[in-house]
C-alpha cells in the first residue's frame, strides 16, 4: 500500500519497526542503556528513559502520513544526539579489553548512525508532501 506521499506502508513500516523495538528495550533491560550513556551526561537514567520515549515517539510517527516529516526529523536529532553513547560503548569495550569480535561489533556500529539517518531521511523527509 503506498500513501500520498509515495512512501509504502512496508518502506516506512522496517525503520518503524526499529525504532519501536529499540525504544521498548530502554525500558525492558534500561541498566544496560543506562551503562552507555556518557559519565558528563548528569542523569543516565532520565537519559535512557528519555530517549526511549522518543524512539518510541519517532517510531508511531513515521507510520502516521501527517506526523511522518516531524518524526524524521526527530529521529535523526536523536541518532546524532545518542552518538556519543555508541562511542562511550566502544570505549569502555576497548579499556575493559573486550574481544577482536566485540569490538569489531561496536565499531560497525558507528558507521550504522550515519545510514540510519540516511534511511529516515529518504522515508520521512526527502518525500515528503
């Protein structure tokens, strides 16, 4: 099914989709988002409850044609704004020694940001209305 704006339901629905997962995970295992969240960030908690609500909130507003360009732009001022997690993640992986594999994994998923944000930007923004 595609909307007005040329965006299918399914193009929409697979970033939708992860960013509601990724959202409802802050509050299933919030101590492991909480451990990521940079030390001069002054509350991990609020950070993670936080910006689990606005992937959450980003995620219904994608599949939401009226709400689609707001959450675009939402969503990509989170992913730059959760960043400094991802490299705060890889950080503490590389001082606590962590393994080729796991810190392979972390740094893959630097480069992820910029296509994640790419991938909003070609569903929300750059068709939109």
């Amino acid at each position: 099914m595609v909307t007005r704006s040329g965006v299918s339901l399914t193009t929409v629905g697979a970033p939708a989709l992860l960013f509601f997962a990724a959202g409802v995970l802050h509050f299933v295992m919030p101590a492991f988002f909480d451990r990521i969240v940079p030390p001069w960030v002054p509350d991990a908690r609020l950070a993670t409850i936080v910006s689990g609500v606005l992937e959450i909130a980003g995620a219904i507003g994608l599949l939401i044609p009226a709400t689609r360009h707001l959450a675009g732009w939402g969503l990509l001022g989170l992913l730059v704004a959760v960043f400094p997690a991802n490299l705060h993640m890889l950080q503490q992986a590389w001082s606590a020694d962590a393994s080729a594999a796991s810190l392979a994994a972390l740094s893959l998923r630097l480069p992820m940001q910029p296509l994640l944000m790419w991938w909003v930007w070609q569903v929300a923004i750059r068709r939109a209305p």
